[in-house]
C-alpha cells in the first residue's frame, strides 16, 4: 500500500506526464495544420506555373527559360490579388452606398411627413 506523499507524488507526476502528452498532441496539431496550409499554397502556386507555362508555350515556343515562368506566374498571382482587393473594395463600396442612400431616403421621408 502506498503511502499519502507517495500517491500525491505520483498523481502529479501523472498529471504532468499528462499535461505534456496534450501539449504535444496540440503542437502535432498546429504542425499538421500549417502542413495542410503550405500545401495548399504550393498546390496553388503550381497551378499558376502551369497556366504560365502554357501560356508561354503557345506565345513563344520553345523559347522561354524557367525564370520566365516564374516571373509570368508571379505577374498571373499579383494581378489576381489585385482583382481581389478591388472587388472587395468595390462590395465595401456598394455597402457604404447603401447605407448612405438609406440615409438620404430616410431624412427625405422624414421632411416630407413635417
């Protein structure tokens, strides 16, 4: 049988065994997530580099370098980030629209009922 200090030790060393175990199932987590997130960038970044190398090879046959199909593709990825803000620019926009015309509607309304 064992003693009361010699249960308590041992419990918490259990504990930080324990305690250690989920840390490291949490950082094995985190990893295998980032792992998902580089691989889906590297899988979209290829993508890129194929429609730049198509597009190259159609244009310029047998004339083009490797670096020439990086610069394409980066030129194919800015444009598309680009495009992006601008659309979310532009549905802030709308939204800011919105609330104005709202605004002026409602102050019309409002001298029109005094």
């Amino acid at each position: 049988m064992q003693s009361s200090a010699h249960y308590i030790k041992n419990t918490l060393e259990d504990r930080n065994n324990m305690g250690t175990l989920l840390e490291m199932y949490e950082n094995l987590t985190k990893q295998a997530e980032e792992q998902q997130v580089d691989d889906e960038r590297v899988q979209v970044i290829e993508k890129y580099a194929q429609v730049a190398q198509g597009l190259l090879e159609k244009e310029y046959p047998n004339n083009f370098t490797d670096e020439d199909v990086v610069k394409l593709a980066d030129a194919l990825i800015q444009h598309d980030i680009g495009a992006e803000e601008s659309l979310e620019k532009l549905a802030e926009l709308e939204d800011a629209g919105r609330v104005i015309a709202r605004a002026f509607i409602a102050e019309l309304q409002d001298a029109q009922s005094q």
